[in-house]
C-alpha cells in the first residue's frame, strides 16, 4: 500500500469509520466511537436522498479482498489504524475492515454493508418501522460526519441511514484497471 494522499493525511484521526459502523450495527459492541470524517471534503456538494453514499466491506481477508478490487478496478487502498479506505483517483469510495467469521456460523462470508441518503433520519427511521423493517442502532449525531442509523429490512437485510453534514461523494469515473483486470 502506498502513503496516503494529502486529503488523507490531514484527516488521519478521523478515518476510523468502520469500527464505528460495524459497532452501531451492532449495539453491544459499541463503546465511545470515535469521530468520523464527513463523506466528503469537497463543500457544496448536493444531498440526494435515497442514494447508496458510503459502503464498508466486513472480511475475514482485507489483504485478498484489496487485492481482488484493486486488479479488477483499479483502487488503491490506504491503512488508518485497522481501517482500509479505498480510493478511485484520491477519491475516497469505501471502506473495509477484518473481523473473523463467527465460530458458530462457519457459513457467515464477508459482506458489504451500505449507507443510503436521507433528508431526515428520524422520518427515514419512522418510514422503516411503518414499511416491516426495523431500526436496529438509533440515530447517533457524529459532528464532521452527520447523523446516522442502522436498520434492517423486513428479510433481515442490514442498511445504514445517513444525513451527510457535508453532501455526497462526488461521482468519479472508474480507473481502468492494469493488467488482466476488468476493463470495464
């Protein structure tokens, strides 16, 4: 892995984010999280809610996986402390972050988890309970970041809500990627 880029480095105390995520998913696990960053560093960014913004990847294997999304995409990847961000041209588009799988359910995989827009977290965490779903972690205010919760549809499928303090991601155009990586 390289070093990060310098949009990186100044934030380095705040890229912990998938601790967090993975800790308000999961709300006996969660501690006092640190602050995370805001999804993006770019101001005036538009909202646009009901949009995927930020996903995480849980693996048992962030070096296969880093390797797999890097030759097939092109990413590069930075460590901060257990968490690997990855990036399309500096750009940060995800997370990921090892956990093992669970002893009593050798079946489990690595998965993705994603966050959605929201204009509203608490009529978004409303509209989740009325539709069968149900709110597993209560919305928690995160200062740089902005408010964010997590929920699970009415088939058990885990999702995050978030209301960005800063807008979303500006969309990038995929790196091809070198070598015998998809070139699409």
């Amino acid at each position: 892995m390289k070093p990060p880029p310098t949009f990186l480095r100044r934030q380095t105390g705040l890229w912990l984010t998938a601790a967090v995520l993975w800790a308000s998913a999961f709300p006996g696990l969660a501690g006092n999280p640190p602050p995370l960053p805001p999804l993006t560093t770019v101001s005036g960014n538009p909202r646009l809610p009901g949009k995927f913004v930020w996903a995480d990847l849980v693996t048992d294997d962030v070096p296969a996986a880093s390797k797999f999304y890097g030759a097939l995409f092109g990413w590069t990847f930075y460590a901060v402390g257990p968490y690997v961000i990855a990036a399309n041209d500096e750009r940060p588009l995800c997370g990921m972050f090892q956990r093992p799988r669970p002893a009593d359910r050798p079946e489990a995989k690595p998965r993705w988890f994603g966050y959605i827009s929201v204009a509203n977290i608490d009529r978004a965490e409303r509209a989740v309970g009325q539709a069968g779903g149900k709110v597993v972690s209560p919305p928690a205010k995160f200062p740089k970041r902005g408010e964010q919760a997590v929920c699970r549809d009415p088939e058990g499928a885990l999702f995050g809500l978030i209301k960005s303090s800063s807008g979303i991601p500006r969309i990038s155009s995929p790196r091809r990627a070198t070598g015998s990586g998809c070139s699409c």
